[in-house]
C-alpha cells in the first residue's frame, strides 16, 4: 500500500511530501508540485514541532478515552491557556508511561481545513518530534520537514538556539536521519493527533461483495428451510396414508364382510349400537350431573337403550324436587319426558326418559 507523507511547515502551510511505497520514499517534491486527484490509498499528515507541547506520564493503564481524561486534568494544571481551547491527544502505553501532545484547537482546525480545501483530508496526523526514535538517554536530532526537532526520553521539541542548550544540558546529542524514522513510525504510529472532536468520520460504504455473500447465503437458508418444509409434509403424508391402512385393516377385523370401506361400515354399526340419542357417555354424565345438583334427588337405577334413550329412575321428596331435576335437565338442550310418579314411602318415584336435542 502506498502513502502520501505531508510535513506541515510551522507557518502552517504545507512545505513538502514524499509517496512512499515498498516501504522505501519513491517520490519527494514541493507542496506545489502535489496533484490531489492522484492520491494514494493513504495520506499522512506530519504537524510541526513548534505547535505543541510533549509531555509523558503514567496512564499506561487506562483506557484510551480514560486515559484522555486524565491528561486533560493534567495539562490543565500546568496549562497557562483554558483547557477547553486545547486539543488534548494521547500516544499508546509504553509499560506506565504514555506520551501526551498539547496543542491549541486553532491549529489543528486550521491545518485540517487548509488540506482539506486541496481536496485531501489525512488519514493520520502524526506529530513531528514523535516520529523521532524514543532514547534510552540523551537526545536524538534530525531535519524532518521545514525544522529540525530533539526528542529526549521525557521531551519532544524544535530546536531553537539558546533555548535548546537549555532544555538539553550536558545531555548527550546524537543525530540521526530522518528518512528511516519516519518510514518505521508510519507503519505504527506511536500517537495520531487525529482523535476525540478531530478524529476522521468513516464514511459509510456499501461493501458489494459482502452484500452478494450474504444474499446469497440468505437464499441458501430460505431454500433448506423450504425443502425441510417438503420433506416434512412428505412425511406426513406417508404416516396418514400409513395410518389409513392401518385403521382399514382393523375395521375389516371387527366388521367382516364390510366391502371396500370397513372403516364406514364399523362407524355404521356403532351409531346403530348407540342409537339417535347423544350415546351413553354424554347423556349419562349430563343426568349425574343434574341429579348431583338437586338436593335431596337420588337416582335408584339407569338404563340406556338401543334406541338412543336414557331411563333413569328418580326418587325426589316431593314433586318440586322431580320438576327442578326435569328443568335442569332440560336446560342443558336434553329432551326429557316424564312417567307418572308414584308415592313410596314418603317420597316419590318415577322415571325420566332422557334423549339428544
């Protein structure tokens, strides 16, 4: 994959590029030779040294954004301008420790706006000094973009006369060249200034190929569950016609001489058997119901005849009782008819003819 390194001059204006590819710089050239339509997969950003302030401190382990938290309560006790106006970015862990850039949100504003309107907006905005191999002691130098910047173990900065023989003492001072740290740290960054308010919105693009796998798996799962379907009703159907068979072969049993369909000559004789009536289970359990139902009403005997009717002998201490069994009876849709009742010792009895609606 190609990429498309920017170094940001401290006047904020874009000073140069290099394209590199194969992990080695194939082109380099002035800010005005860039021609934006012909960028690469990946654009890079390199903000300048003289916009920042690097510290490191122990956030190492924090999350990201916890750990973004934290810096800010920090600068904001040494900061001399408000919090609110500076953008606050955090580098990976390093064991405890984590590199922190300060810089004002202008800036960054100014330097995403101005790429911006070239048609480019980065996918990364490095900062120049972090680009810079971290020492164990001392200092390293080297010219990257327009300035040349000093990064020690617990320091990044541009180097100015007088105030760099400040910061750097009687630390050594080792010079190294620029071409190679920044290839290596293009491949993993160690801080991109490109998070929280200015970090790059992904636009959201339909992934063709993904969407045809996915139809296509969709309508793989549609047709298994279809054929599951089928087969599932083939089933069936082979256990009905299998139980058809079955219930043909048993009434041919029970009814012999029953011509082709024993099943409709047995269901024949069992109506026959039950009569016109509702057949015994339904009318008997309706009557025991009833008589339960009315106090002081036994039932002395119940027959069922072959003609569908249900006698039932009642005994009842007087004719109320016998006419509120016979209404019960009759509310439940039986057809009832009446014997004469006759007295027996102190109480009456008689019979109830009880038949189907």
């Amino acid at each position: 994959m190609s990429t498309l390194v920017l170094f940001i001059a401290p006047d904020d204006r874009l000073s140069d590029w290099w394209l590199v590819e194969g992990g080695a710089v194939a082109q380099r050239g002035e800010a005005d030779t860039l021609v934006p339509g012909a960028l690469p997969e990946r654009v890079v950003a390199v903000a300048p040294a003289e916009a920042m302030t690097v510290h490191v401190a122990e956030l190492g382990s924090l999350a990201t954004q916890q750990a973004r938290t934290a810096a800010r309560l920090l600068v904001a006790e040494t900061s001399v301008a408000p919090i609110e106006t500076q953008h606050v970015a955090v580098g990976e862990a390093d064991g405890p420790d984590r590199t922190v850039a300060v810089i004002g949100n202008g800036r960054v504003s100014a330097w995403l706006e101005s790429l911006q309107a070239r048609g480019i907006d980065p996918d990364a905005l490095l900062a120049a000094p972090l680009l810079l191999p971290r020492p164990e002691s001392g200092f390293v130098r080297a010219r990257i973009g327009a300035e040349t910047v000093l990064r020690g173990r617990s320091a990044a900065f541009v180097e100015e006369p007088g105030l760099t023989e400040l910061l750097t003492g009687d630390a050594s001072i080792e010079d190294v060249d620029a071409e190679p740290a920044v290839l290596a740290a293009l491949d993993a960054p160690e801080l991109d200034l490109r998070q929280g308010g200015f970090a790059k919105r992904r636009r959201f693009r339909i992934d063709w190929a993904l969407t045809k796998r996915l139809a296509a798996l969709g309508a793989g799962i549609a047709a298994v569950t279809l054929l599951i379907a089928i087969v599932q009703i083939v089933r069936y159907g082979f256990a009905a016609d299998a139980l058809d068979a079955e219930a043909q072969r048993v009434a041919a049993t029970a009814v012999p001489n029953a011509g082709a369909d024993p099943v409709a000559a047995m269901q024949a004789r069992l109506a026959a058997r039950r009569g016109a009536g509702l057949g015994f289970t339904a009318t008997a359990g309706a009557t025991l119901t009833a008589v339960q139902a009315v106090p002081s009403v036994e039932l002395a005997s119940l027959t069922f005849e072959s003609d569908g009717l249900l006698r039932a002998t009642i005994l009842a201490p007087g004719a109320a009782e016998a006419e509120a069994l016979r209404a019960r009876l009759r509310a439940t849709g039986l057809n009832v008819e009446a014997t004469p009742f006759t007295s027996e010792g102190g109480r009456i009895r008689g019979e109830f003819r009880i038949g189907g609606r």
